[in-house]
C-alpha cells in the first residue's frame, strides 16, 4: 500500500542553536510512503512523478506543515489520572495524589484500559514516540508495551523500581525489582520497535541495594535506556542526601551505581552543582527539561543555556501527571517563557527541532526517528496554524515560516494537530 502524503514539508538535519543549515522545507512538498516507510520526500513535483509511477494513493494535507512525529522523552503513563492535582510540591504531591493513582496499575484490566487511553492522547497530541515511566506493577508495563505494539509505535518504557518510602502495594525489593525487570527485558526489549528503559524511580524510592541492583542490570544489558529523576526540588535533594551521605552530591548517588551514560535519562535535573554538571557532560547522561512540571510543581528554572554550555544533550518532555499537557506545543510554549526568564528567547526553529530531532538525540535514537528521510519509518505530524480562531486571525499577519511556528508553539494543542501517521497509517480521527 502505497500513499503519497502532500503538504508544506519540514524537517531538521542540524541543531538551529548550532548550524544556520540546519532544516529542508519543501512549501509545495510530498512524501511517499511504502508499507509504512518513506521512499521519497521533497518537492512535489518530483516526488510525485515517482508516486504516479507507484499508483499511490493521496492524501492532500495542504496548506499545513508536515514535520516528524513530536518525540517526549519523560512521561509517567500511570499518572493519565494525576494530571491537575492542586495545591502540593514534588514529595507531598508523590504521597497525596500520585502514588495513590499508581496503586490501581496492580490491576492489568485498569493498566490495560489506561495504557490505551494514554497511547491515544499522545497520538492526538502528534507525539509518536515517548520514554514512558510505567508503575511498580509489571503489568503496567505489559499493558503498555502491548498497546505500543498494536499501534506499530516506537516505545520506550520501564516498570519503575522502588523499595521504600511508598506505599507496600508499590513496593518491590531489590531482588524482586531485577528479576522482573530482568523478565520484562527478555519479553519485550527489541520486539518491533519497542525498547526497555532501566526505571529506578528515584534515589528516595530506592535503598542503596535497589540501586546496585539497577546499576548491575545496566551492565548486564549494554545499549538499554535509564531513565530516573535528578534535583528536581529543594526538599527532594536535602532529604536524598541524608540518606545517601557518603555521596558527594545527588549526581553521585546515581554515579556510584554505575547508572550514567549515554543511554542515561536525568529527569528534571534543575539545581545541579557545576560539578555535576561536568560530570554528565563527561558521561554523555542526558538532562530532560520537563518545563510545565517544574512551573506546575514549582521545582524551580531549568537552565537549559547552562546545560549546554557545559557539555550536556538535552531533551524537552511533558512529564505527565505533574506536567500539566500532552502537547508538545505547549511544553515549547513553556520552555520558552521560562528561557525569557533566563534572559534567553528561543527560536521558534530550535524550539521544534528540540522536539523532533532533538529528542531523537537525547534518546540516541536519531538513526530511527525525529527525521523525515527515504528508508525511515513514517512517523509524522500534521500541524494546523490556523486551528482556531484566534491562531487563524494571528497567522493573516505571519509573514514566514518561523512566525507561523512559533504561533503554533505559543497558541497551538491538540487543536492543531490535523493528523498523526504511525508507520503511514493515520492514528487520529
Ligand atoms: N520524582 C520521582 N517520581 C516522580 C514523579 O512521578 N514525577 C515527578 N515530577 N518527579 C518524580
Ligand atoms: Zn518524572
């Protein structure tokens, strides 16, 4: 089955921040796509030619922008239920709201119905591929991978391991956390486009053992994603370091499991120390800005300028439940006013090159996804600037490309998402 998706074309090859030949935009573009993968891309003319040749079918998404499905790199897939919980910072709102929502994922028909009802709002919000938290439970886990699998998605995700200060029903040991983890690896790591991410949830989660054992699942599984939370909130940070105190700061609580790398996910990652900071970037572990869960929470301004200046790769995500969208749009919409606070607007091109192949970067998977390129799967976003009325009547005066972007960043949700493409079939509507 072949089809030929037409439409304003956009797509990165570099980082704006740090090369002015950074993207291809075709204004009258196309995209073909054979079972699933595109075979062509650029501008119409041309593609179309080829298209014809195939008999492929069209489907006509002009005027808007097509650009590679939107990637979030921190997400808690059982918190779909936590999201707009009042009034608590980080460790109150853990106990109050979130690990309460996350005691009912025991249940595989509730983690089943939630996974389908999460996996759908990403898909109508155009992300198309995240790197999901699930619960203790490992058949959150399962439930979660079996709908990303049914729905052709590349996902990564991970039971959370924890072994203290939560409720017993979310508690594993450090044994039984990695022989589950271990289980769940051999089930689903690598299956289709899946792939399993280490999940310690956090150094207050975990005794000391929990953590070793993470760190030796790391080493016996080379190439698997980390993924936990680093310095997100003042009270968070006093209270790991009375309990880790032969660490040298947060960053080495993790550092002396083994559990830094390139493969490695920081949530957060806010009030860090220089050294810290030189340590990831040292270490190639990677800092997720999770922009409207800092505000939310008020965990404090992550400095993104900072990070990179260092050395670091960094990475934007929602953060659901304490992240307050599942549009990407709205976390740049954030990202943004908080890089003003610092002083530092962003451009509306880095904005979404950070959401696409950004990302795809901070996840090492640029190989695969974040791009629009002959050979790759078909993961794409249809973006509508004109989705309503108030972004229609701002858009009659976007006089470029950038302005329309940026309108979409500052204006833009799910509203504007006219499709998402999985593998070329249409996840929206
Ligand atoms: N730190 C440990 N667990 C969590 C979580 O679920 N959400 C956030 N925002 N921070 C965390
Ligand atoms: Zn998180």
């Amino acid at each position: 089955m072949k089809t030929l998706v037409r439409g304003r074309v956009l797509t990165f090859h570099a980082d704006p921040a740090d090369s002015a030949d950074n993207h291809d935009y075709h204004e009258n573009g196309a995209i073909l796509i054979d079972a699933g993968r595109i075979v062509a891309v650029g501008d119409h003319a041309d593609v179309a030619a080829r298209a014809d040749a195939a008999g492929a079918a069209l489907i006509d998404h002009r005027p808007h922008i097509v650009m590679p499905g939107f990637i979030d790199p921190h997400i808690h897939f059982p918190q779909v239920q936590v999201i707009a919980s009042w009034g608590e910072q980080l460790l109150d709102w853990l106990n109050t709201y979130t690990f309460p929502a996350e005691l009912k994922f025991a249940d595989a028909a509730h983690a089943g119905a939630m996974a389908g009802a999460f996996l759908d709002l990403l898909l109508a919000h155009g992300t198309t591929t995240a790197c999901a938290f699930c619960s203790v439970h490992p058949e959150s886990a399962e439930a979660l991978f079996a709908g990303a699998q049914a729905r052709g998605m590349a996902m990564v995700a991970g039971k959370v391991m924890m072994d203290r200060n939560a409720p017993d029903g979310l508690l594993d040991t450090p044994q039984r956390g990695y022989d589950e983890t271990t289980a769940l690896i051999a089930r689903w790591h690598g299956r289709d486009r899946l792939r399993y991410a280490i999940s310690p949830r956090f150094a207050i989660t975990s005794t000391p053992e929990q953590l070793r054992a993470a760190g030796t699942l790391a080493a016996e599984h080379p190439g698997l994603h980390v993924q936990t939370h680093l310095s997100e909130n003042r009270a968070e940070i006093d209270f790991t370091l009375s309990l880790y105190p032969q660490a040298r700061d947060y960053l080495d609580v993790y550092d002396r499991e083994g559990l830094l790398g390139p493969r490695t996910l920081m949530g957060h990652a806010i009030h860090l120390g220089a050294r810290e900071l030189a340590r990831m970037a040292d270490t190639g572990t990677r800092a997720i800005h999770c922009p409207t869960s800092n505000l939310f929470l008020g965990s404090g301004l992550f400095d993104d300028h900072s990070a990179r200046a260092a050395g670091v790769v960094t990475g934007v995500a929602t953060d659901i439940g304490a992240g307050t969208s599942y549009s990407m749009l709205a976390t740049l919409n954030e990202a943004y006013k908080i890089a003003q606070l610092q002083g530092r607007p962003m451009h509306p091109l880095q904005a979404f090159h950070w959401a696409t192949r950004g990302n795809a970067i901070a996840l090492g998977m640029e190989d695969e996804i974040g791009r629009i390129a002959p050979g790759r799967h078909a993961d794409l976003v249809v973006l509508d600037p004109r989705a309503t009325p108030a972004m229609a009547l701002r858009a009659d005066a976007a006089g470029s490309l950038a302005e329309e972007l940026f309108i979409l960043q500052i204006m833009g949700d799910d509203r504007a998402v006219a499709q998402t493409y999985v593998q070329g079939r249409a996840m929206k509507g």
